[in-house]
C-alpha cells in the first residue's frame, strides 16, 4: 500500500513539474530572453499586482488547509498553490533540536552561520556515533576543520577531514596546532571523494593505513560522561568502524557518499547534507546520479515517453536548493523591491548581450555593441 502511494506521488509530482515547466525549467537571467512572463495567467497578475506586501509574503501559505487569509484568489492559483503544498515533503525542523554552546576561543573564525551549523550538527553526529557504535569520524569537504575539532574538543572522537584544497588543509592544520589540537587522532588530509570503486578502493585502504595510530587515543578538555565514553573506547586500536559524515554535500559528493555507505565495509553511519543539486554532472537531459531510486526512475522514464521534449534540467534542481518559504515570509517592501531590481537587471544585461554584436578593432581589441531595436 505505501508503495502504491508513493509511486502516485512520484507521478503526481512528475505531471505536477510538466504542467508548471515555465515556472521553473528556465535559467532566471534568461526570464526576459525566453519571454517567460508571457506564460503568467492573466487572472494571476491581476490579483498578484493588487496584494500588500503582508499578502504577497502569506502567498506561499494559501495552499494549506489551516489559512484562509486568500479567499479571493483565482481558482488556477489556489490549485497551484494546494497542488505545490500537497505534494511538498514536511520541513518543519523537529522540535528538539540538540545545541551545544561554543565558547568564543573555539569559535575563532566562524561566521554566524557556520557557528548555527556547527553547534546543531556536532550533537547530531555524536548520537548517531553512539547509536551506530562507530569509533571513527571521517569528515568529506572539511574545510578549515571547524566541525571536526569540536567533534574532537566536545567528545573526544577520532576525526580524518578529507578536502581537495590544499590551502583549506593547511588552514585546518594551523588552527588545531593554534587550539591545541595537534595530535594524532585528529587529521586533515587530501582526497577526492567520488562513486568509483578504485576510489572506494584506496578509501578503504587510506582507513586501514590511518587507523592503527589514529584510533589509538587522546584526550582534549574530556569532562564527565564524555571522557568516560573516550576512555572505554580507546584502550587500545579496534577494528575502523567510520561515521562517514558532510556538512555541504554539493552536487554529485552526495550520490558519492551514499555509494560508499552501501559498499565500503568499514562504514557504518552516514551523515550529511546536501546542497547544490544544480551542479550535479548533467549531459544530454538527464543526471548521471538522480534520480537514484529505481521506482523514481521507472516513473521518470513513463512520464518522459508521454512527453518526449521535457526533462528535468539544472535550474529546477538549483530552485530546489533554494531556501524554504519561511525565509519569503519575512521579506519587507524593501527587500522585495532589491530582489525585483537585481533579478530584473540582470536578465535584462542576458537579453542585451544576446543582441549584441562583437567586434575586433585593428589593435586586436574586443567591443561589445549593443543595439536596441
């Protein structure tokens, strides 16, 4: 029965997606380009332009059952709105949200929303460490190392940042040597996480090399329950049991991580967040990692045979990754008027250049001429 329901919604979504295309299968520089706007039901823009801006910032909400605030909405709208909010999967953040409080010498260097992330997360892998009784952090696109050393700092775990910037490495190594935390059960080191299995290969590798010496304990500022959880779990060098973890998971890192969970023995657990669909390998209409689910697939490719010409591109991906309709709800006249100008000028420079005509002077130099008709 729930997979019947959920092959409906996957369905109902996909029609959902084919019906609105124009809304969101279009880069937002091209809208005047493609002349998107002509596509605006009529009875739409009349009650759109005629909303205050505590109407217009409720918008997002007409669709629930609980408002009723929008009664004069076009009915075409208030389906859309119902449909786009039936289908939208539940993104309330529960309410017991775990935070630890980061004291200023070990939040040197975070801005506000790196501290927000760090002070949610660390709690957070630390409980699936000890649900999945996992003995190793393996941190993909560490960065500086933030959420690595509080994981250290915090809890005492062992902790190996992967990152392909070498200058973030070294940033990383300058600020644990400049926290104290310079030690063998904390590391940063290069590599490049992706779905192959040489790579899965010299990951399992990389952990068995590690593990001997990283596993074999330390202590940092341990207090209470924590240093009696370090000390029962590091008396000597077990066998790797890795909590694969990803604070910004862009693109393809994710369908990556979630290969390794399924095939690396050594990993346990995996933690991570995902961002940046948009910039997931893409080539001739279709993701070489999404969907990842053969029922998603199955349904994709029944709806793609009633609609040869449509496909889901970057740019719907890219709205996905996008902020929640709370962020919308709090936007002032101003802020809308910000968003208008700088969304408005810049497809209006997209349409300019498409126009223009290039032209190389005898002194080799390169003119843009733009022509207005």
């Amino acid at each position: 029965m729930e997979e019947t329901s959920f092959k409906i919604d996957i369905a109902s979504t996909l029609h959902f997606l084919i019906k609105y295309n124009w809304i969101h299968n279009t880069q937002v520089t091209e809208l005047l380009k493609k002349r998107v706007l002509t596509n605006l039901p009529t009875e739409w823009l009349c009650h759109l332009q005629h909303l205050s801006n505590e109407e217009f910032n409720q918008l997002p909400y007409a669709g629930l059952k609980t408002f009723s605030k929008h009664t004069g909405l076009p009915t075409s709208l208030l389906e859309f709105l119902q449909t786009a909010t039936t289908l939208s999967m539940n993104r309330t953040p529960p309410s017991e949200i775990t935070e630890i409080n980061i004291d200023a010498f070990k939040a040197s260097g975070m801005n506000p929303k790196k501290l927000h992330e760090v002070s949610r997360m660390a709690p957070f892998v630390n409980d699936i460490m000890l649900e999945a009784d996992c003995n190793l952090i393996v941190d993909v696109g560490s960065g500086l190392g933030y959420l690595d050393h509080i994981l250290h700092q915090q809890y005492g775990h062992s902790v190996i940042g992967l990152e392909v910037n070498e200058c973030h490495i070294s940033s990383a190594e300058r600020r644990a040597s400049k926290h104290g935390l310079s030690c063998h059960c904390l590391k940063s080191m290069k590599f490049n996480i992706t779905s192959d299995v040489e790579c899965a290969q010299r990951f399992e590798e990389m952990i068995a090399q590690l593990a001997p010496t990283i596993l074999r304990g330390c202590e940092h500022a341990l207090t209470g329950k924590h240093k009696s959880q370090h000390d029962a779990s590091c008396n000597e060098a077990p066998r790797p049991k890795v909590c694969l973890i990803g604070l910004h998971c862009c693109g393809d890192l994710t369908p990556a991580m979630m290969s390794f969970f399924h095939t690396v023995t050594c990993v346990r657990s995996l933690c991570c967040i995902s961002c940046c669909y948009h910039k997931m390998m893409y080539s001739s209409g279709s993701f070489s990692k999404f969907p990842l689910s053969s029922t998603v697939k199955t349904q994709l490719s029944n709806v793609q045979k009633q609609n040869p010409s449509w496909h889901i591109s970057p740019c719907t991906l890219r709205l996905g990754a996008q902020q929640t309709r709370a962020s919308w709800r709090e936007q002032s006249v101003e802020d809308h008027k910000d968003h208008m100008k700088h969304v408005a000028f810049r497809a209006l420079l997209e349409m300019a250049v498409g126009q223009a005509t290039w032209v190389t002077t005898v002194h080799g130099e390169v003119l843009l001429i733009l022509v207005w008709c």
